[in-house]
C-alpha cells in the first residue's frame, strides 16, 4: 500500500526550475485561513458577545509599514455572527498577544490591568532608584528581608512535613508490629500538668462529715448518713484545724448534735458465760 503514496515526482533531464513563469501578485493579496477567536470581544454594531475560541473563515493579510524587531504584523477580517458587520484584529507580538483594531471591543479582563499596573510600578521604581540611591539601597534591603522571610518559612514548612513523614511512618511501623498506643512527650507533659493540678486541688479543699440534726431520732432505727461539707484552706504547709474554718452556725449545730448523742450503754458480760461455765448453787445441808 505504501506504493500508492509516493512523494518523488519524475523531472525530465531538460527540465529548467529558470523558464517556469512566476505568477504576478498584487502587492498586499490576502489569503483565506481557518482561525478561532484569540480573545472575548464585543460587536460594536449590534452589541454581539464573541467568546475565545469560536470559529471563522478570515482573511489574513500583511499590515504595511509596522513590524516589530523585523517580525511581520498580521491583520485578521472577521464577521460578526448576528450582523455580518467586519471585525479585524491584528497581532501584537510585543506582548505575545492579539489587539482588537476595528468593529467590536475587547471585553475586559482583569488579570491584563494586574499586568499593566506591576509593570507601572515596576517601570516607576527603576527611575525612582536610578536617581536616589539610598532608595536604592532601601529597596534592596527590603528585597533581602522578604527573601530571607521566604526561606524562613520554607524551611519551617520542610520541617514540619519531615516530621509528619516521621511520624507516619513509626505509627505505620507499631500498626505492623502490633504497638496501638504510644506515649509521646506531649502526653507525658500533658500527664504531669493533670497531676499536679489534682494534687494542689486535694491541697485546697478538704471534705468533713457534719452529722445532720436530724441523726440522732430517725423513725426507722437506723443512723442517717452524715452531711459532707467541703471546706476550702490555703495551700501552705500548716493545716488548720477545720473547726476553725466553719461558720459560727455549723460549730454550734455540731456541738449541739454531739452532746445530744449518747453513747449506747454496753451491756455487763458474765465470764462464766462467755466461757461456757455454768454454775450450779447447791443448797445448805442438814446438821
């Protein structure tokens, strides 16, 4: 199949490339090309939107008298899609970009006036440092300051993913060999803080039982639990008594309810019981 494609013509041995007549051309021919919009833009005439990659069948041609650094600037004529107005943009290769000329205007696009703009101030700080050095010399000093800020947190960003890989890697390392929970120095420290704080609080407050008025005539027999006070003392090394702490009304109610409780009586026991001896008192004789 591949003899059906040849590319090799035949010449014959008096063939002279010299006696072909060369076609005459006008000066500016246009040429017909198969192009999409470079840009969004807007018909002028009937107020059209022609969005960035719509198809047309151009005419391209060569725009006298304009080149840039000896590159060629070509027009493009267009029609609109609603009117049939023409529409003609050319290159710019300045900005490696495309300019509309006539019929629609470029719709606009904010991160071109972000451009235009860097490149004012940049274009205005470059004359401002050519004829002030120590603006010059202000500039490079902050220049510096922000790179080396930019390493700074580079290197804190590097750091920190280090670790992270570390650290995925031990626990992916006590996954395998069967190790769930791991005490890291956080913990321990996390740990000891708790400790302390439960010590200094067992230090600050103290709990007494307060036995109620009520403890001491109970319908049913039975000794009601005790009422739990919490009293709160200073953290230093000599306890006070905590009597002294209580109000005036809870140490006389404590007074009150302790004499007012007796002590059960407790009951004689009998030695000669309690070691199982029993006595047998024998009566008088006759004389």
């Amino acid at each position: 199949m591949s003899e059906r494609k040849v590319l090799n013509k035949y010449f014959p041995p008096d063939f002279d490339p010299a006696l072909i007549p060369r076609r005459k051309q006008p000066k500016n021919s246009q040429q017909v090309v198969r192009l999409m919009a470079p840009f969004s833009m807007r018909c002028n005439t009937c107020g059209e939107y022609i969005y960035k990659g719509k198809k047309f069948n151009a005419r391209k041609e060569t725009v006298e008298g304009e080149d840039y650094y000896g590159i060629k600037i070509f027009r493009f004529y267009i029609k609109c899609t609603l009117c049939s107005a023409e529409i003609t943009f050319k290159t710019d290769p300045k900005n490696t970009d495309y300019l509309a000329e006539h019929g629609a205007s470029r719709n606009f696009e904010p991160w071109r006036e972000e451009k235009a703009v860097e490149e004012e101030d940049r274009l205005a700080k470059l004359e401002a440092e050519e004829n002030n050095p120590m603006k010059a010399l202000e500039n490079r000093t902050t220049d510096s300051k922000r790179e080396m800020d930019i390493l700074d947190a580079l290197q804190d960003i590097r750091a920190r993913n280090a670790r992270n890989e570390r650290m995925g890697q031990s626990v992916d390392l006590l996954d395998r060999i069967g190790v769930e929970d791991v005490v890291t120095e956080e913990d321990e420290q996390k740990r000891r803080e708790e400790e302390e704080d439960e010590r200094l609080v067992r230090e600050v407050f103290s709990k007494i039982n307060v036995p109620t008025a009520s403890s001491s005539s109970s319908p049913d027999g039975s000794n009601p639990a005790p009422a739990v006070v919490t009293v709160k003392r200073k953290a230093d090394d000599v306890e006070p008594d905590l009597k002294s702490l209580l109000p005036e009304a809870t140490r006389a109610l404590i007074s009150s309810t302790a004499a007012s409780i007796q002590p059960p009586k407790k009951k004689k026991l009998d030695a000669s019981k309690s070691l199982g001896i029993k006595l047998v008192k024998k009566g008088k004789t006759k004389a």
